[in-house]
C-alpha cells in the first residue's frame, strides 16, 4: 500500500514538471500570433489607404471626390483591426507637406484635403506610413516583475503609392 502512494506522487510531479514548460510555449505561441496579427493588420491598413489616395489626385479636386485626411484616418482605423486608434500613430507625406496623426484618433474629424493642391499631380509620390506598440502579455512572467517594464516592440510600415490621376 505504502509503495502505490510513492507512484502517485511520482505522477503528480513529472506531470508538473512536464506542464509548466508546455503551458508557456503555448502562451508564447499565441503571443507570437498575436504580433503577426497586429502587424499584417497595420501593413494592410496602411496599403488600403495609400491605394485609395492614389486613386484620387488632381482628376478629382473639382468634382468632389477629392480625400481628406480624415476619410484616410478613418480607413486606416477601419482595417487596423484590434488596434485602437488611439494607439497608431500615422504621417502622411506627399511633396506639397507632411501630416502627423499622433495619434490616429486625432485626425478623424479632419476635413483638411490631403494630398493638397501643390501634391497631387498624377505621378507624384504619396508615403503613408505607420506605427503600433505592440506589448506582449509576457511581461508577467519577466522576473522582479515590480521595477522592470516591458516597454513593447514598435511595429512600424510603410506604402508608397503614385497618384495614378
């Protein structure tokens, strides 16, 4: 009888020795994913954007289809999916100037035309570029959690695009 107790607690500690390793690879995993996640959603946001400027350049300044910056905040906050746009920060950038959404929700209500007058003939260069902190929930198992901050990974990308007219 005394001998059964011994397997049981043999058992009980291989399993923990063997679980605590398995459970925070798979934490890391889900991290790992949840990175990618947020970065292929900035790229594709900013891409989405910059496509839908390039299509609206000159041709369109009297006709009423011309962009604001506040229809390229919002597009970008509709595809950066999980990312709350009080946390992206976005420059918009073409050879008429440079506008800085730090942070995107600043730049919603904008009905400034973007790209303006002077930058938005066909062939011209827009840049759309942004960026995301990404802070990871494994911080908590950093050690002497108290003092120590994980400050996070800055996920930045960027889409260049010609006005097409």
């Amino acid at each position: 009888m005394r001998r059964n107790s011994y397997r049981r607690g043999n058992t009980l500690i291989e399993f923990t020795l063997a679980a605590i390793p398995l459970i925070f690879i798979q934490i890391s995993v889900v991290e790992i994913c949840r990175g990618m996640w947020d970065y292929h959603s900035l790229a594709q946001a900013v891409k989405a954007a910059s496509r839908m400027v390039a299509t609206r350049g000159a041709g369109c300044a009297g006709k009423g289809c011309a962009t604001t910056v506040g229809q390229v905040a919002s597009t970008i906050a509709a595809y950066a999916v999980g990312m709350p746009a009080s946390s992206l920060n976005v420059t918009l950038t073409s050879s008429a100037g440079t506008v800085n959404c730090n942070p995107l929700s600043s730049c919603t209500g904008s009905a400034t035309t973007w790209p303006p007058a002077g930058g938005n003939s066909p062939g011209s260069d827009i840049v759309i570029s942004g960026s995301y902190r990404f802070t990871s929930v494994l911080t908590m198992f950093a050690p002497g959690g108290g003092r120590m901050r994980f400050s996070g990974v800055t996920m930045t990308a960027k889409s260049r695009q010609p006005l097409l007219f």
